[in-house]
C-alpha cells in the first residue's frame, strides 16, 4: 500500500503480540526436540533479531536457555525449564552465536 498508493504508515505505540498454538503443533521446537529444528529455531531467532534493532533480548531469546549443546556429538538439545533455571540468557545467546559461525 506505500509504494502502490503511497501511502505513509503511521505508527502508535509497541503492543505485545503472542502466538498461540494448539497442543499437536509439529513446529515448535521445545516439542520436536530435533537437532534440525533447534539450528533453524537459533537461525531464524538470530535473523530475526538483526532485522528489528531495538528489541529487547530477553524478549526475542526468551528460549535460548533451554538449548544445551551435546559436545561429543555437537548437536543441540532442549532441557526442562527446572535445568535451564540457572543458565544465563546472555551467555546461553553467546554461546549459541559463537556456534552458529563456526558451523
């Protein structure tokens, strides 16, 4: 609508936004628990992170704690969210970051 009509948007303050799913979702990656699922999940969170400056980290990478890397086998993990209590969400991010160029 911008570029066809010219249309300028106009923007009120941030709201939140949730998504709800039913309980037989095969896309969420805290139910498939695959190591496939968890790359693209990291990808897409880290893309998705990039392209919207002045989001909140905690918001965007809410779940980061919950992924573990196997070392013997380097494929990811989801742990319980008891586990995860005590992992750093910048650390967990970093982590995660530092993985993603390497692989």
């Amino acid at each position: 609508m911008c570029v066809k009509h010219q249309l300028t948007p106009v923007y009120d303050k941030p709201i939140g936004a949730y998504h709800l799913e039913s309980p037989d979702a095969v896309g969420n990656v805290f139910r498939r628990k695959d190591h496939e699922s968890i790359v693209n999940y990291i990808r897409n969170t880290f893309r998705f992170y990039n392209n919207c400056p002045g989001l909140e980290m905690e918001e965007v990478f809410y779940g980061f704690p919950r992924l573990r890397l196997e070392p013997s086998t380097n494929t990811w993990t989801v742990i319980s969210r008891t586990e995860a209590g005590n992992v750093n969400l910048r650390e967990a991010v970093e982590f995660a970051r530092r993985w993603m160029r390497s692989n």
